[in-house]
C-alpha cells in the first residue's frame, strides 16, 4: 500500500513497500509537462510489480529539485530504511540529476541514471538551450555524487548530452553506458529494444555487464523507433549524412560481433 513518506508545497515522497527489502529503489521524477495528482511516479509501477521496495520523489514542478526542504525529505527516506539494505538512486534527465547530486545524502550503493545533466546553472553549462527550470535557484547544482557509490550513466556519445557527462566526470568516477543514436531518449531506446528491465534489475543485483549490454543495445537498435527517428535526422546534408554513415560502419565493426570483449568508444566519448 502507497505510503507518504514526506509531503510539502513542492514536492510528496512515496513509499510502495514490497516484500524484498534487501535492495531499495528510490526514484525521481523528470521533467515533463503536467503532474496530475492521480499520476504514478517514475518506476512506481515496473517495482510494484516485481514487489521491490521503492521510494518515489514527485515534485509539483519542473524546477530541478532545487527545493530547501530536500535535506529533510531525504533525511525521512534514509532514515525508514534499514542500514543494511542495498540502496539504488534511479532517475533520467531531470530525475537523473537527482539520482546522481542525492546520492550522498541517500548513502546509495548504486546509481542508475540515464541522460542526466551535469548543472542547470546557465553559467557552467551556457551551451545548454534545450531546456530550463522554473525555479532561479541552484541549491544542490555543486553537490557531488557519493563516491562510493557505483554509477551508471546511460547516454548517446553522438548527442550534446556528451558535454554534461564531460562535467560529471570531472566530479566522479563514472561507469558509461553509451547508447548510439538514442539522442536524449536513451531510456525510451532501451525499453523499445526489451532491454530496461533485465538492466535494471543486473544493475540493482551487481551482474551488469556494460560491455555486453552495448553490444546488445547496438544489435537490437533497429527495432526502436527513437534509433529510426535520429538516424534520419542524421542524414541531412551530404557530408552529415556521410560522416554519420562512417561512424555507423565503425560502431558495426566494434559492437555488431557478439564475443568482443570490449566496449565501443568513439572520439567524442574518448574526450570525456
């Protein structure tokens, strides 16, 4: 039964209990349109299923988190579960912000995060046009990841979204995924290819394996519709379309033979 953990003007903090305790999630929602009181939170759902415990931050709005009460709220989280148990921070975008600048405070053994941005603070990151906050304010934007913690990052090596891992790594060690012509929607790509699930769960259990899950991502890309929709916006222009149809053939080479042992990196990556 749905549990509030924590609630003020700005952000509810739920908590699904489910019968494995050992290894707790606690998730944060990204950016998005509307928050209808009635909604589910990201990932209350895939756990409830699967009977994991979970936490869920919902906040009433598009402002990165950036709320004076989160030591409180994040206090309350930490403090209903038990110490011996495994911790999983998890969030995309927006919420993989969270799950990355949280995860001390949460004490979390394991960070799963896909697409996150390094800082919204327009001064570090005065590149960035795709997105905003409604809120000025960057409490928690030099906050760094737990050091402890193992942290996977999911993203596309050929998106802007590279620039944001550059800054990441800059404050922590990072365990990369990368996830080729996904753009900013690597988690929607890796659902369509039936992969989100089993990473998920090998990630939460420590049997991931970064290297091989590339190799598979890559194999089954073309049944996403985000992998389709990239890759025409990729073709435009001759010498896009040639460049990127190099890279592709160079991306096949390396990851389209099932026993390589090693992960794909391209120059944009190696530069991280």
């Amino acid at each position: 039964m749905r549990q509030v953990i924590f609630e003020s003007e700005n952000l509810k903090v739920v908590k699904v209990p489910g019968h494995d305790d050992e290894t707790v999630f606690v998730t944060f929602e990204s950016l998005r349109p509307d928050r209808p009181d009635d909604r589910k939170a990201f990932g209350e759902v895939f756990f409830a299923k699967r009977e994991r415990t979970a936490y869920h931050f919902m906040p009433t709005g598009n402002c990165w988190y950036q709320y004076p009460e989160m030591p409180e709220a994040l206090a309350r989280v930490r403090a209903d579960i038990a110490e011996s148990a495994r911790v999983v921070t998890y969030g995309m975008s927006m919420g993989g912000y969270a799950a990355l600048r949280f995860s001390e405070p949460l004490r979390a053994d394991v960070v799963i995060a896909f697409s996150p941005q390094y800082s919204i603070d327009r001064w570090r990151v005065w590149w960035e046009r795709r997105w905003g906050s409604e809120s000025r304010s960057v409490l928690w934007d030099r906050q760094k990841p737990r050091a402890e913690a193992v942290k996977y990052v999911f993203y596309d090596p050929l998106n802007q979204d590279r620039r944001h891992i550059r800054g990441l790594s800059r404050e922590a060690e990072l365990d990369l995924v990368r996830i080729y012509f996904s753009g900013h929607a690597s988690i929607t790509y890796v659902q369509e290819c039936g992969l989100l699930d089993s990473a998920v769960l090998d990630i939460a259990e420590g049997r991931f394996d970064a290297a091989r899950f590339e190799r598979r991502i890559w194999q089954h890309r073309l049944v996403s519709a985000t992998y389709e929709k990239i890759r025409r916006r990729k073709s435009t222009g001759i010498f896009r379309r040639l460049r990127y149809v190099l890279i592709e053939r160079l991306l096949e080479r390396r990851l389209g033979t099932a026993d390589r042992a090693e992960p794909a990196g391209l120059l944009p990556d190696r530069a991280v």
